[in-house]
C-alpha cells in the first residue's frame, strides 16, 4: 500500500485447481497413458501423469551407468543395495531427518517408500539441492510399490516443485 492506494497484483488470474497440478496430467499428446509402449526396458507400468510415464531408459544419466548386458535399471547390479536394502533406506530417512526434523516412520510404507525413492535419486543423480525434482521412472517406482505398498493402491503423484499447490507442500520432501 502506497500513499494510501491498494494495489492488487495478479487479481484477474484464473485460479488453478489441484487437478491441473502435475505437469503433464492433462495433456498426452503422445499417449502415454494410454498403454506403456514407451517402455524400453520391459518392466515399466501405466502411471497416473504423463511426467511419470517414464522408462529408465529414456535418461541419460541410466544409460550411462547400465551395463551392456542390462536392459532395466531395475535389473542393475547395485539397484538393490542402493534402492531397496532396508538398512540403507532408513540410513537416507535418518539423514533427511537431520535436514528437516520431520518425523518419519520406519514401520509406515508410506515413509519407507519416501525413503526408498530418496535413495533411488541419491545413486542416479546425487544431490539435487531444494526444491529440484525429477521423475523417476516406471519401473523403479513399479519395483518400490510392490515391496512397500499403500493401502487401496493410493499413491501420491509425481509433481514439479513449482506445480505442488502452497497448502499441499511438504517440506520435509522437498530438500
């Protein structure tokens, strides 16, 4: 307020809803959620979002460290020990709780799974810093469901951090 004058930046902007939040839910130019033709590597399932219907395969930085002989990250020597090894997911909940004093679970899916995700993108890509996100693939999200389901299948999913609405942050997720 200046001199007296209100001013209202931004006032005719249409306002978003929850749905239009991830990026790509709403438009499929290439169908992706159609079927898993984009699958690469054979172990890919249909995602809810076109950002998640992603092969491991399609990044850059998974091809550079599959064996030849490999086809899926998920069939990777070391995806097990570095993604799955129960030890090794509660290590990465307990350094996340050191940066955001968010109380995690380790009896709750939910937060092993967290967990498990956290661990993935650590191996693949190292520190990404707050706020940067990136999708992980399918597959790997495939394999992490099945060893630590929710309950009815209900899953969170994959958002940008500039497309997660403000009341629906979770910090302790975003570093």
């Amino acid at each position: 307020m200046a001199d007296g004058i209100s001013v209202q930046c931004f006032q005719n902007d249409p306002q978003g809803t929850p749905e239009e939040g991830a990026l790509g839910s709403t438009e499929d130019p290439d169908g992706r959620l159609s079927d898993t033709k984009w699958c690469q590597c054979g172990q890919c399932m249909a995602m809810k979002t076109v950002a998640e219907c992603l092969c491991c395969r399609e990044q850059e930085v998974v091809l550079q460290i599959l064996p030849d002989d490999c086809m899926c990250i998920t069939k990777h020597p070391l995806f097990e020990q570095y993604a799955l090894l129960r030890e090794n997911i509660e290590h990465t909940i307990r350094l996340c709780y050191m940066f955001t004093r968010r109380k995690y679970d380790l009896t709750n899916n939910r937060d092993m799974r967290v967990g498990a995700y956290r661990s993935y993108i650590a191996w693949i890509h190292g520190f990404l810093g707050k706020r940067n996100r990136v999708p992980i693939p399918a597959c790997v999200i495939k394999v992490i469901r099945n060893l630590y389901p929710g309950p009815e299948e209900d899953y969170t999913s994959f958002q940008f951090y500039m497309d997660l609405a403000e009341n629906n942050l979770d910090f302790g997720l975003n570093l």
